[in-house]
C-alpha cells in the first residue's frame, strides 16, 4: 500500500483501501486519518464515507457515525449499507424502534440480505415481540440455511415464548454449524435451566465458557443454576466472575 501511494499519492481509492487495512490490523485512528485523506481528495466518495462510519461505530463514537451514515443518505438514498449500518448504530445504542425503520428501508432497498432480517429480528426480540423476531430469522435462515447466527437468535427468541423443544432444536442446529458458538451453548443452558435441568444447563455454560473464558452472560447463569442446586459456594463464586468480568468490559469502553 505504501508502494501504491508513492506511485499515486493523490488517488482517493488508494486511501481508501489503506484505511481499510488499517481497520482490519485495529489502527482505528489511522484508518479515520487515511478516510479523511481520501474524502479531502473526493468530498463525494460515498464508500470513504461510509467506512469512516464503521470506524466510528468500533470506537463507540455512535452519534459521530450516525452524521456519516445520514450524510450518505442525504446523498444517494439508495445506498443500502447506511441505512443499515446507521440500523446497527442505533441498535448498539437501545433505540431498537429506530433501528427497525432503518433495517426496513435496507430491506426495500434489498431484501435479499440475511444479515439485515437477521438484525431486525434480534431488535424485535429486545422489544419483546418474539414472534415478528421468529418471522425475521426464518427469512435470514430462507436465505442462508447455514446461518449459525439466525439460528441461535431463533432459538433464543423460542426460549423466551417457552417452546423450549423447538428452541434448543434450533440452538442444535446452530452448534452443528459451528461448534465454537459459545452464545449457542449458553442460550441452550438457558432453555434446559427454565425447565429446571440445571446439571445439564450446568454442563452447557460450562462449554461456552471454555470456549470464551470472559463471557460473562455463562458465568451468572451458572450461578442461577448453581443456586437453585442449593451449591451456595459455587455460586457465589460464578456470580463473583461475572461481575469482575462485567467491570472490566465497562473500564475498557469508549465513550461516545
């Protein structure tokens, strides 16, 4: 890429691939630095646009990426990744009714996206409305059967209506499609310990947290289970991990 500036220095594409190695090494500033560039060489770069918005959202400066993603908009409202990615900003922020409007002009835009019905159903499913979250995953799945992450949002919206056979199903599926799927393992821990199988729920947490040691989420359930079992050691120490674990994540957060 460095050989690529030399010989054209002042080609905005070259800056704007630049940028995008630099956000995948995780030099978030110099990728933001590298964006600018190319948009200083081409204020209509739409892509340089939208990447820099992406930055911003990595780094949790949301409503900065929201100006991106509505600045594309206001441009070319045709170009489906902002309204998504503006749909996955709000998201992040809990504003899921505004996420959905955007998810839903993706999809008039192109509905043939997995990822998009995928994202609408996870906001439906934060708002409670399982059953519209179960009709946006069964499009994502239409659309990519082998979608590990539909089906373990299928399944965990399934958990919370209590279809629990039909959600660890879909959870099974998820596994099977990748077996590292430690949220799989541990919303599977959920559907068991709801029907009080909390030696079983036990052993599901148990493997989500050997494949991710500092997912919180499996350490306080564990406790849920381990306290229903009357194992009040155990427990307290599985809700001391997820508490520890909670803390760090939030010390190490980016401010808006």
């Amino acid at each position: 890429m460095t050989l690529a500036l030399e010989i054209d220095a002042d080609a905005p594409e070259i800056w704007n691939s630049r940028g995008l190695s630099l956000c995948r090494l995780g030099r978030n500033s110099d990728a933001i630095d590298s964006f600018d560039k190319a948009l200083e060489l081409d204020p209509g770069y739409i892509d340089a646009w939208n990447n820099k918005g992406v930055v911003l959202y990595k780094i949790a400066r949301y409503l900065e990426a929201i100006s991106y993603f509505d600045k594309i908009i206001s441009m070319m409202p045709a170009y489906a990744k902002a309204w998504y990615n503006k749909g996955v900003v709000l998201g992040k922020m809990g504003k899921y009714l505004q996420a959905i409007e955007n998810y839903d002009k993706t999809i008039e835009i192109n509905a043939q996206r997995p990822k998009v019905w995928n994202n609408k159903g996870a906001a439906l499913g934060n708002l409670g409305r399982y059953d519209e979250a179960i009709q946006c995953f069964d499009r994502a799945i239409e659309l990519e059967p082998k979608n590990a992450e539909a089906w373990n949002n299928r399944g965990a919206a399934l958990g919370k209506l209590g279809r629990y056979r039909e959600s660890m199903d879909c959870l099974d599926h998820a596994i099977d499609i990748d077996p590292e799927y430690f949220e799989a393992w541990c919303n599977k821990g959920e559907a068991l310990r709801r029907q009080d199988k909390y030696e079983e729920a036990i052993r599901h947490y148990d493997k989500a947290i050997e494949i991710h040691p500092r997912y919180s989420k499996a350490w306080s359930s564990k406790g849920l289970a381990l306290k229903a079992l009357g194992r009040e050691a155990e427990c307290v120490a599985a809700f001391a991990q997820a508490e520890a674990l909670i803390s760090k994540s939030e010390s190490r957060s980016y401010g808006s």
